[in-house]
C-alpha cells in the first residue's frame, strides 16, 4: 500500500510543480523546493523501483526535463549517486520504467545536452565515472542503430551521444 501512497504523492506534485514551473511569480518558489528535495536525484533513483518507477519517470520528464539545462545539471552532476543513476537508467542496467527503450533515450538525451553544455567532463572527473560515462553513451548510441543516419540530423541521438563521448573523452568543460 505504501507504494500506491506514494505513486499518487508524485502525481499530485507532479501536477503542481507543472503549474508553479509555467508561472512566473512562482517558478522560482518552485525551482528552491526541486532543490531542496533533490528532486532530481529523488527521481532517478525511484526510476530504478519496481512500484514507483514510472509516476517517479513522468515526474522527470514533466518537471525536472522542464527547467534550464544548467539548473538541471547542477543538481545532477553534484551528486554521485545521482550521476551514476542516470548512467545506469541510459544503459537501462536497473531501469524499471514501462517504455524502456523511451525513457533510455530521454535520459540518453539529458546526458548528451549536459555535455554539450560543457558540464558533464568535470562531474566525471571529480566522481571518478569516466568508465561509466563511457559506456553510458555507447549504450544510447546503439539505440536507435539502423534506423537514421547521423548526418540527417543534428538532434539525433547518435550525434548527441557521438558528440558528449568526444567531449568526455577530451575532457573540456567550462572552467
């Protein structure tokens, strides 16, 4: 029973960070508690539960998914448990969401934006993730293997993952 208490916990908020985010007297109340509760973090892992990781999956995607990559990124990449999580859910190693193969590329997406935003390379540094990361991104670019070629399109996810896993590898962020 307490997993269903706490499923319909998630959706409530879900709904009224949704509401507080798209407005503009109270996103930034709204942006204090998602850091305060380490909403992000709280997310991730929860992707990993049996009973909670699909209301834990539409929080993400609907609130955390929502808010400037670099507010994202400061919650996740400061975090280890967190960095690591997001690792696995993108390799699906213990992600427990229904839509497996969807949620591996949202979550393969956030990873390559945070690189593209230079902050991923310090996190994986200071965390001592490299290997991780590595296989994060070799995993999400096998996705969608076959079924576009990466020079079609920008925003695929092979040239996201293509893209982060040279960043990475080079180790350039924004210092």
């Amino acid at each position: 029973q307490l997993p269903t208490v706490k499923s319909y916990l998630m959706e409530g908020l879900t709904k009224s960070l949704k509401q507080a985010i798209s407005s503009l007297d109270s996103k930034p109340a709204a942006e204090r508690l998602i850091e305060r509760l380490k909403l992000p973090r709280t997310c991730l892992v929860l992707c990993r539960s049996e009973k909670l990781a699909e209301p834990a999956f539409r929080l993400f995607e609907d609130v955390v998914l929502s808010l400037p990559i670099e507010f994202v990124g400061d919650l996740i990449l400061c975090d280890r448990i967190a960095l690591v999580s997001l690792f696995d859910l993108v390799t699906g190693n213990a992600n427990k969401i229904p839509d497996l193969e969807y949620s591996k590329q949202t979550f393969a997406k956030l990873l390559g934006n945070l690189a593209k935003a230079g902050l991923l390379p310090k996190a994986v540094s200071n965390f001592g993730v490299r290997s991780h990361v590595i296989a994060a991104l070799s995993t999400a670019m096998l996705l969608n293997e076959g079924e576009e070629n990466i020079d079609d399109n920008d925003d695929s996810i092979q040239r996201i993952c293509l893209e982060s896993l040279a960043i990475v590898l080079c180790g350039k962020d924004n210092d």
